[in-house]
C-alpha cells in the first residue's frame, strides 16, 4: 500500500539554563519556628 | 468459346512494420495528480498521423476499458491529460496497489484492436500524507528535556484524513539535520522527548519516508 512521503519542520529557541528562583518555603518555616520561639519564650516568661 | 482479357487495379501502399512507444511525464503520482501520456506512431521511424490509437489499464479487456482514444498528430503523436482517479472503473483503489500498468495499441478504421501494441508504463499512486509538529514549547533551556508532539494522517478516498493504515508506522525526528529519534505513531500521534545543550535556534525537522521514493514532498 503506497504512502507518499510528508515533511515538516518547526524552529525552536534554546536558552540558558532557567533561572532558580529561590523558593519561599524555607523563609516561611523560618519565620514559623522563629514566631513559634517568641511565642514560647513570651509564654514561659509569663508563667514565672 | 473466346473471351477478350480483362484487367483490373488498385494501388496500395505498404509501409513499413508499425510500432507503437508510449511514454508518461510521471510515474508516482497522487489521486487527482494529472499524468500527461504520449503514444507515439511510427513506421520503421517515420512517424504515421491520423492513426488511432487507445490507452488501456493492463488487466482489464481492452474491448470493453479504455481511458482515452484519439487520432495521431502530424508527428504520429496521440497526447492525453489524465487524472488520475481513486478507483479505476470503481473497482479497486488505486493506492492499494503496487502499480497500475497502462498500455497504447492501434484501432483500425473500424476501432477494433490490432496487434500493435506499445511498451507497458506502470504508475504508482500514493495515498496524500500529512505531517505535522503541533507541540512544541515555543522556549527551550539548555539541558531541560521537553516533548516534541505531532500527527500523521493520510487522505481516503472520502476526503478525509484517516490514521488507521499508519498504525505503527514511525517518523524520523531530526535537530538540524541530525537524527534524534525514531517514533512509532499510534492513534495518528507520535512524540518524543528532546535535550538541547547548547542555546541557539534549532530547527526540528519531522519526515516520514513513504513507502517508496516519491520525491514531491510538501513541507507543512
């Protein structure tokens, strides 16, 4: 069963690597357990 | 019983052996592609006008199937423009055949077959392929894999594009001319996943090579 043969083509742009955006989770968890400190010292500091 | 003489006369002219060439502009041709014929009359290599000649697809009765008749020009030629159908007579389809052999041969003044009998020219027709990239990210990063999509679809005789007939069958990827890869299509679909480590502008060039080495491509 003759198919004819078919051809196409796209061009495509490269870059540099993609830049890392820094994440925010870790600033988020530092800034939790860093509320969480004040809120503990507060806290014991109140019950003396 | 004496009887005068009596004489009768009638000139005729005899010419050399006839023959018949046949010649077509192309071989590998697509439904509604239209292939020019040319059968060529001679005797000895004088060529013979006003000789009418028949085409015929080989395989069927000559007395009955016909594409074309016509008379010789001056040159001995019988030229026909022929576009090339689906299905010959509505019988089998054209594109699920090897090739289809076409013969010229001479009528006489009555349009019945002689035995001169030109050479055999045998056409293929192709099914019409389409190829296409539709997925593509239209930015790569350099060493970040990303997926090149596309379709491959052939056209029916009902004027649509159909996949079935090309389950399986695979396309040539290439990144500037090189080969990356060699995907099957199922369900009229191909992908593959590509890496680029050097930035620039890259051409993605997707081909599928048909069954035989038909040269006219369409670029999508």
């Amino acid at each position: 069963m003759p198919f004819a043969p078919a051809k196409a083509e796209v061009k495509v742009e490269v870059a540099g690597k993609p830049e890392e955006r820094p994440s925010v989770a870790p600033l988020l968890v530092a800034i939790a357990l860093l509320a969480v400190g004040v809120l503990g010292v507060a806290y014991v500091s109140k019950r003396r | 019983m004496p009887f005068p003489p009596a004489s009768a006369s009638k000139t005729i002219t005899v010419v050399g052996a006839l023959s018949l060439q046949l010649e077509v502009d192309k071989t590998d041709v697509l439904p509604d592609d239209v292939v020019t014929f040319t059968a060529r009359l001679l005797s000895d290599s004088t060529p013979v006008a006003n000789g009418y000649v028949q085409l015929y697809p080989v395989g069927w009765d000559p007395q009955a199937y016909f594409i074309a008749r016509g008379y010789t020009d001056s040159e001995g030629r019988f030229t026909y423009e022929w576009r090339v159908p689906w299905r010959l007579f509505g019988a089998t389809k054209l594109p699920d055949q090897p090739y289809q052999g076409f013969k010229a041969v001479l009528l006489d003044e009555l349009g019945r077959l002689t035995d001169v009998e030109s050479n055999e020219i045998r056409i293929t027709v192709y099914y019409p392929v389409t190829i296409s990239i539709v997925e593509i990210p239209s930015q790569a990063y350099v060493g970040v894999p990303f997926t090149v999509r596309g379709t491959l679809y052939y056209k029916d005789e009902d004027g649509y594009w159909h996949h079935e007939k090309l389950e399986g069958a695979t396309v040539n990827v290439y990144l500037d001319g090189e080969l990356v890869g060699t995907p099957a299509v199922s369900h009229g679909d191909w992908s593959i996943e590509m890496r680029i480590m050097a930035p620039g502008t890259y051409t993605i060039t997707a081909e599928f090579e048909g069954s035989k080495a038909m040269t006219k491509v369409e670029v999508m």
